[in-house]
C-alpha cells in the first residue's frame, strides 16, 4: 500500500505523510509480532530489545530527547487507536453492504474493542519511552511484554491483563474481517 500507494493517496505532502505512516505501522506490527514470537518462545524481549535500540538512541545527538520523541510519537499513535475505536471510522474501509446486519455489528465491535486494547498498549510504551528518556536511562525503555506486566501488578492486574488480552484478541478477529471485506479503491 506504501510504496505502490494502491489506495491512490498521491505524491504530495499529505499523501506521503498518509504513505510514510502506513510504512510505521507495518514496522509497529512487525515488532509486536516479532516479540510475540519471543514471549511464546520464552525468551521475552531481554535480548538487546527496547533497551538496546533506546541506548542506541540515547547516544546519539540530542539522543535522550530523540527517545522523549519517538514516546510521544507512540502517545499519538495510542490516541489515535482510541479515537478508531471512538469513532468507528474503520467501517469506511470495509464492504458493510456484502454483510447482514449482525456481522457488521459484530465486526464494528470487534474493532473498536481492538482498537481500544492497541491504544492501552500504546499509551503504556508512550510512557516507558517518554521517561527513559526524561531520565536518560535506556533501561526505562519498555516493550510490550512490559506493559502487560504492568497491568498485571495493578489491582484487578490479572482482570485488566485479561481485558487487554481479549481486546487484542479482537483486534486479530477484526483484520480477518478487514482482509475479506476490505473496501479497495482502484482508478
């Protein structure tokens, strides 16, 4: 979709900022699939993870601040899964007309429960970054194993843990809806 731009969102400034962000997101999911892979494996994300990459950072120009940045580029990013989930504006991309009613019902709600649980997350790494970097200690740096470890210490942790769990859980549910009734746009 990025590179082709097969939603035709053009070549201007908007367009290519619409473009880059999908690029973002493909490199965001490829990384909570990747520690995914290495919650299920056992091996957590210990294995240089956040903490490497937010040294990395930190020792760059202006790195601690770059790092406070890229936390409050994730704090937006979180925002707008809420707003998603709020708004629902996710249903212009889908074919609601080849559904019945209770699929479209399901599937809205799907997402928005999806979305919501992406925007907890989100919100949790938002902080993590933004006070590694305000601290400038890249071991503040946390991952997604670490946000839902926080959640699980809070009171009613497991019961939060659970939701987060079964949001993200609906948000899969929603991309296989996405990926069979997703609206194409072709010129």
């Amino acid at each position: 979709m990025a590179i082709r731009d097969t939603e035709h969102k053009g070549t201007d400034a908007k367009g290519l900022v619409v473009r880059t962000g999908y690029v973002l997101s493909g490199i965001i999911h490829a990384s909570l699939a990747l520690a995914a892979i290495r919650i299920a494996g056992g091996s957590g994300e210990r294995d240089g993870g956040e903490q490497g990459m937010t040294a990395q950072l930190m020792q760059q120009p202006f790195g601690r601040w770059l790092v406070v940045l890229a936390g409050l580029v994730v704090l937006v990013v979180g925002i707008n899964q809420f707003r998603l989930a709020y708004g629902a504006r996710f249903r212009k991309h889908l074919r609601t007309g080849e559904m019945d009613a209770e699929e479209e019902r399901w599937a809205v709600r799907a997402g928005r429960i999806g979305y919501a649980a992406r925007g907890v997350t989100f919100a949790i790494i938002a902080g993590f970054l933004v006070i590694a970097g305000l601290q400038a200690d890249p071991a503040e740096a946390k991952g997604l194993a670490d946000a839902l470890q926080v959640l699980e210490r809070q009171p009613f942790g497991p019961w939060l843990l659970a939701t987060v769990g079964v949001g993200l859980l609906c948000y899969g549910i929603f991309q296989f809806v996405l990926a069979r009734y997703r609206r194409m746009v072709f010129h």
